[in-house]
C-alpha cells in the first residue's frame, strides 16, 4: 500500500494556539511506521504562560521547556522530518491553528503544508459511540498508549489512517479521502481562516 504521510500532534502550555510546548510526528511509508520523534518547544514570547488546566492534561512545565528551543528554531526540525508529506493529525484544524497562531507570534512564514483531520475520516470510517482519540486508536489496533504524549498522540493518529485504509483498500492519502469524501485542506493564511474552538481530543 503506497500511503505515505506524516501524523503531528502539538501540546500547548495554554489556552492560546500560539503556545506550542511540544511537538510529536510519525512518519509512514508504504502503510507503516518508519520513523518517529517528539521534542519540547519553548512557547513564544506572550504565550508561554504554562496554564494548570493544561499542566494537568500533559505534564509538561515551565522549568522542561526553559532549555528548549524556540517556535522560529523549530520550524526547520519539523519541516526536516515532515518533508513535504501531507500531515495527518486528529483534530487537524486544532494542530494546523496551532502552526498559523505560532508563526503569528514569532512572524515566520506559515508553511503551506496539505493536511487530513483523521477525527473527520474515522468519523466516516468506523462506527464507534466515540471518535475520541484512545477510543479510535484502540479500533485500529494501537491501544494502551500515554494519550497527550505528544509522539503517542501522533503514532495513535498514523495507526488510524493506516487502518482506515487497509479497510478501505485506498491507495494514498488523496484515495482514502476521496472514498470517504473528506478534504485534504492546505494551510493558509490566517486572516482566510478564523480560529476554530474545539474540544480536548
């Protein structure tokens, strides 16, 4: 099965998109897993208030991000890791807001990468009383991971689309979308995409 991608998941230190405190990716050739990595990310200026709400979701503190890199740094790890593969992400508009709000802060140029929301494709792919992320990645087979792990969360998310597709017999990332007629999206400007509110995945 040629479906090549990457899954990203992003944990924020608060309630502000721009606040990314760390990343986590998973990259897929030919329908497996090959490759995954997940560091921390110092916040930008104005949005680095650690928030107890999200302290308790993912554990991650101020003092674990004091050392590490910042948005502007980030950019170019993650662009080398992605390359230009789609992105795949569990409630993408959160993790691609996350991208434009972050570039905002710091005035980097927002990456004009093509994406896939796996939440929207297992809704049209499983029948499931929950599209939560553990409860779809346990459908596909990847159960028992630390959700809100930022490389967990990623890995869970690859698991779903490679099996997504596997059922659907879908060839690529475009394939499996069009059969369940869910858009592959591109990142754009954000003044042509106003901020979405969503729930905790």
């Amino acid at each position: 099965m040629p479906l090549d991608f990457t899954a990203i998941d992003f944990e924020t230190a608060n309630s502000s998109s721009a606040s990314a405190c760390a990343v986590g990716l998973a990259r897929v050739r030919g329908g497996r897993i090959v490759a995954r990595a997940g560091w921390l990310i110092r916040p930008p200026a104005g949005h680095d208030r650690f928030f107890e709400v999200n302290i308790g979701i993912h554990g991650i503190r101020p003092h674990d991000v004091a050392d590490a890199k910042g948005w502007s740094e980030q950019l170019g790890d993650i662009a080398a890791f992605a390359g230009a593969d789609v992105l795949v992400a569990h409630n993408a508009g959160f993790d691609m807001t996350v991208i434009r709000r972050a570039c905002e802060a710091t005035g980097d140029p927002v990456p004009p990468y093509r994406y896939l929301c796996s939440l929207q494709l297992a809704r049209k792919a499983f029948d499931l009383p929950s599209y939560r992320l553990p409860l779809v990645a346990a459908e596909a087979g990847f159960a028992d991971f630390p959700h809100h792990d930022a490389t967990a969360d990623a890995v869970a998310c690859a698991h779903i689309v490679i099996e997504a597709a596997r059922r659907a017999g879908a060839a690529d990332i475009d394939d499996l979308a069009g059969m369940h007629a869910v858009r592959v999206q591109t990142i754009g400007p954000l003044a042509q995409h106003p901020e979405p509110v969503f729930a905790v995945a």
